[in-house]
C-alpha cells in the first residue's frame, strides 16, 4: 500500500494533483487505486537562525514495499509531472522501502 507524504505542499495542490495521479500510479503499478494514499502533514514554520524564520523545504516521499528500479522511476516521474503541472518545482522525491516479515 504506497503512501506518498507530501511535505510542506498546500492541501489543496495535493487535492487537485492526487485525482489524476492516483489513476496513473495506479495503473503503473498494477494495484488497486484504492491502496494508494495521500498525506499532509501541517506545514510549520520553523526557526533556521536565531531569529530568522524560514518554511520547511517541500519533498515527497513514498513508503512501499521494495519494487525494481525502472518502476520506481516511472513513479517519481509521474509524480514531478503532475505536481510541476500544478506550479509545486524543484523538490526532491525519496522513496522508503518497507519489508515484511515472514514468521
């Protein structure tokens, strides 16, 4: 189940992008659209110096189970297209793999 955190990007744009996208990813990764998931977290300012205050730097990062390479680069492209179509540019995509344990 891919979470995709969307740190520091407005509800909103996540709203408007996550429609489209959720499809795409979808079918990219042959699940369920469903299974995918979107999170904001609350976007606060934080201090950077004494006294100087500055936005948290935006980033994506998507939690999955471990997938090959080339579908892990789909991934990130679809999400840079869609998101830089909706004005959200420079911000860096990671990916955390989870593992199952097997008992």
């Amino acid at each position: 189940m891919p979470k995709i955190l969307c740190q520091n990007i407005k509800e909103e744009t996540v709203s408007e992008v996550s429609k489209d996208l959720t499809l795409e990813l979808a079918d990219i990764l042959g699940i369920p659209k469903e299974r995918i998931s979107f999170i904001v977290p609350s976007c606060e300012e934080f201090i950077i110096k004494e006294g100087e205050k500055s936005k948290a730097p935006h980033y994506i990062k998507i939690t999955w189970r471990e997938r090959p390479e080339d579908l892990m680069q789909a991934v990130a492209k679809s999400i840079k297209a869609h998101f830089s179509k909706a004005g959200v540019e420079n911000f860096p995509i990671y990916f955390e793999n989870i593992f199952k344990k097997i008992k």
